[in-house]
C-alpha cells in the first residue's frame, strides 16, 4: 500500500511539473477506433495544417496524404510530425 502512495505521489508531482499530461478519453477512443493518429493528435493539440507542416518541416499535400493514409511516412517524417505534436513516435505510428 505504500508504493501506491508513492507511485500516486510520483505521478502527482510529475503532472504539476509537466512532465506527463492527462489524455482525454475521446483521443484514446478515436485512435483505437481507427481514426489517423497524426491528425487526432492535431486536432486535439488545436494545431492547424498550416502549423504542422511549418514545425514538421513537409508540405500541406504530404501531411494531407499521411492523415487520409494515403502514405505511411517515413521514419524521418513520422519523427518529425511526433516532435512538433509533442508526442511519442509511437503515439503517431498507425496502427
């Protein structure tokens, strides 16, 4: 029962500092019900187009085609877009 204290504490402390944010549940269900991560991300980060591909460093028809699966990504692209969200690259891997 005291490491659940302390793991509570641990995680407490790491949301005040920012270090770990809470994910609403509908980016979860939308993931899991195979929406494209990359843009589930953006919308929930509030992040236009426009302002991905700027921070990502692609153009607006790349990201286009990666948010309608037309294209996988590669692992440079798929970094790059994980970066600018903030995420892990496992968070904008489809699935």
């Amino acid at each position: 029962m005291l490491q659940d204290i302390r793991d509570y504490d641990d995680a407490k402390s790491a949301l005040e500092k920012g270090d770990e944010e809470l994910i609403p549940s509908q980016v979860v269900y939308a993931i899991l019900d195979g929406e494209n991560p990359i843009r589930v991300w953006r919308e929930y980060r509030g992040m236009p187009q426009h302002e991905l591909v700027e921070e990502a460093g692609i153009s607006i028809p790349y990201l286009s085609q990666l948010e309608r699966r037309v294209r996988t990504g590669s692992l440079e692209v798929l970094t790059a877009n994980a970066k600018a969200l903030r995420v892990s690259l496992d968070d904008v891997v489809f699935v």
